[in-house]
C-alpha cells in the first residue's frame, strides 16, 4: 500500500500544494502514480473558491467510494481548501473518506498514511476517519509580526 494517486482540482495554487504534497511522499517512500485504476491511495486535493471545483472532487469521491467497498484496504483522503473549510461535514457526503487535511497540514499526511497502513497490517480497524484542519502554531502572524519577534530575540 504505496502507490499514490493525486487527483487536482481548481486553482493553480491546488496544483502547486499537490506537487508538494507528491514531492514529500516520495521522499517517503510512497510511489506517485499517473493512473487511478494504479493505486492504493487516492488524494484528492481541491479548491473551495471554484464550486465546480468542489462538486467534481466530491462526485469524484463518491464514486471511489464504490473501490472502497470492493476494497477496505483503499485510503481514499481529501486535502486542502474544501477539507480547510468543511472538515468533519464531508463525512455528511463521504462517510467513508481515510483522510481530512486541511491546507496546512500537507506535511502531515506521510504519518497519516503510515499511520494508516499500519493499523491495516495490525488487522486493527481504523475506528474514525482522520482529520487535521487546525493551524499551525504561528500560521496566523504577519511578516511583519515575525520580523519584530526575531529582532527581539
């Protein structure tokens, strides 16, 4: 369960953060895919300024959700501005996503998916799906509010 496919819908920005994303998973040993029908993990990264945006990843998902069923060892995650702004509430429509990471948590989702893994090799059940939208300690400061605090140190 490495193989990994990146599906990217929306902005430029979208397309920036799932390179980004591919670039830290392989560094971790995953395999980034170019086909679907080829991997065990399916991300799929979304913007939630462009609502065809958001519709087309959640159709998308909705019909992954049939692998799923067909295969419960398939990680199918949600990352970015629609996991940011609707969190737990996508699992109103995709009650069976892996995965909630929100646009500042890219870096975690290596652990996630180890983590992921192995609890499926453990034969352990994953009880509830995992989500991280929160912000990174400090995301929040300006520029100007970091230049100040190093001058003050």
């Amino acid at each position: 369960m490495n193989r990994v496919y990146i599906k990217t819908y929306g902005c430029q920005m979208n397309e920036r953060d799932s390179e980004a994303v591919a670039a830290i998973l392989r560094a971790r040993g995953y395999r980034i895919v170019g086909a679907e029908d080829d991997c065990d993990i399916m991300l799929l990264n979304t913007c939630s300024v462009r609502d065809a945006a958001e519709q087309k990843a959640i159709g998308k998902a909705g019909n992954v959700q049939q692998r799923k069923k067909k295969n419960p060892d398939f990680v199918l995650g949600i990352l970015g501005c629609m996991a940011q702004n609707r969190g737990t509430a996508l699992l109103d429509q995709l009650p069976d996503v892996d995965l909630i990471v929100g646009t500042q948590k890219f870096h975690q989702v290596p652990d996630y998916l180890d983590n992921l893994r192995a609890a499926r090799d453990a034969g352990v059940p994953l009880g509830e799906t995992i989500v991280d939208i929160g912000e990174e300690p400090g995301s929040q400061n300006t520029i100007r509010d970091h230049e100040l605090t190093e001058k003050q140190v």
